[in-house]
C-alpha cells in the first residue's frame, strides 16, 4: 500500500508538522493500523480508504490511540488526495469522513505547496474554570496562579476534540505535564488535552497526556482558541488569526483561523509541502 510524508503547516520540507497518509489497499485490522502508525513514529498518521458517496472515510491514530478527529491529519490528507487528481485541477473540494462526521475541505495548489482550509464546524462552549480549578490545572503544567493571564478565562472548546484553554503571561518555556494522572485530572472538566498559549503573541504549545511528546502544531486546538477569542469579543467574527507553535523543539509552525460571522463556522488554514512517498510492505 501507498503512503505519503508531507509537512503540514509548513512552507517548506522538514518545517511544520510531520504527517503519514497511508491508502490501505486491503481491510486492516485496528491493531495492525496502531503498529503501523507506531512504526512511522509521527505525532499522527491518516489512513484514507476508497471513495464512497462523494467521501473519503479516514482513520486517524496517535502512536497511542485513535482519534475521531484531528488537525493536521485532515489538511495533510486533503492536499495528497488533491495530489493524485488525474486532471490536476488547481483549486479541489475533498469531503473526509472522520468518525461519524464529514469535513469539508478547500485544496488550492501554490508555486511550491498546497494551501489547505478545513472548515471545522461550530464551536461548542463546554465549560469555564473557576479560579480554583484553574490553579490545579496550572499546578499541573508547572505553573502558579500568577502566571495565568487574568484577563483571559481558562475555558474548554471542542471544533472535535475538547481543549481546555490555558492563557499564561509570557511562561510558556516553562511550562510541563508535571503529575503521572494529567488525563483523569483534564477528564473531569470534560477535556481530551490541553492547550497553553500566550495572549500577547498567541503562540501555543501542547503534548501527549504523559507529557513525553510535544505537538509541532495543533489544527485541532487552534479551531478551539480561535473559537474562544471570538466569542471573548479579543479578536472580530471573519479577522484573520495567525497562531505559533513549535518553536520549542525546532519546528515553527504558522497555523491561520478565522470564524465566519454569518455561520459561525470555524475555519483552519495551513500549507502543506510534500517530503517522500513509498509503499508499505507487510
């Protein structure tokens, strides 16, 4: 079977954030998709199958789990598939069935890359953290109360995945998953992971649960955080959002959102480059 590595979020290879797409060309069991993402060692793989009823169903894994849903999975998705057009168009509508959700998705090629936008769909507003429970979660990652931004509320935000937001005052070098239960703690204020940014430069950082492996750029969180701006009244409905992510382990990543007023749609935008392609053996 085919795969792909292309760099997402990236304006050039070996920038941005590394993803596998991988077209099975026979029926696969879960545990075998689990091995082969864990083989490939990116941060996620996308397994896209054949086309049926205008879609692409798409499985997407983490070296840990599967997940419904997932950022830069989907763009890196959409740019190959548009990729592999016989008649190359230059502007592509690919439709992803990740889970029990459809996701539409924009392909435009540019003089070295494909500019990738996913439309994420409405925000959901689970829930706001008190101060108390805004201190666990800092203690958790780290950090003290004083080092929340006060002006900024710590709320959860799901495009897909639930995030909970945490708004810091310029600590994000210091921040870390510092307790062995981070998951159970986050898991009680309905959250999947947590995403830390800084309200000033709105550069953003977020890891595995265990805190081992940190993401190079986060589709799926910046959706959430740009949901949240808005809704906050700290950017405008249709104001163009540039997110950062990445600078920490040497990856810059720009990630670009918007929330479409007449909708209030979220929108995620990124480039995608290709680095190599072969076939899986096995």
């Amino acid at each position: 079977m085919k795969y792909y590595h292309v760099d997402v979020f990236a304006s050039q290879p070996l920038s941005g954030n590394g993803l596998t797409v991988v077209f099975p060309d026979k029926e696969i069991d879960i545990d075998t998709l689990q091995k082969i993402t864990q083989e490939f060692r990116q941060f996620e793989t996308i397994f896209i199958f054949s086309e049926q009823n205008g879609y692409y169903p798409v499985r997407i894994f983490t070296v840990e789990e599967e997940l419904e849903f997932a950022g830069h999975p989907i763009l890196g998705a959409a740019a190959v598939i548009h990729s592999l057009q016989n008649d190359n168009p230059e502007n592509l509508n690919v439709k992803l069935k990740a889970g029990s959700r459809i996701i539409s998705v924009d392909s435009e090629i540019t003089d070295s890359s494909y500019t990738v936008t996913m439309n994420q769909g409405i925000a959901s507003f689970i829930r706001t953290l008190n101060k108390d429970n805004s201190r666990i979660i800092a203690a958790a990652m780290y950090l003290s109360a004083d080092d929340l931004h006060q002006d900024y509320p710590v709320e959860v935000v799901s495009t897909g995945l639930p995030y909970l937001l945490l708004p810091v005052n310029g600590a994000l070098e210091k921040v870390r998953i510092s307790i062995p239960d981070f998951e159970q703690l986050i898991k009680t204020y309905d959250a999947k992971f947590t995403y830390v940014f800084n309200p000033e430069t709105l550069e953003c950082r977020t890891w595995d649960n265990s805190g081992l492996v940190e993401d190079i750029a986060t589709g799926s969180a910046a959706g959430p955080l740009c949901a949240y701006l808005v809704k906050n009244n700290f950017k405008s409905y249709d104001e163009i959002i540039s997110i950062s992510q990445g600078r920490f382990i040497n990856r810059k990543s720009n990630i670009t959102g918007y929330v479409k007023e007449i909708t209030k749609e979220v929108f995620i935008k990124g480039e995608v480059v290709f680095f190599s392609h072969g076939d899986i053996i096995i």
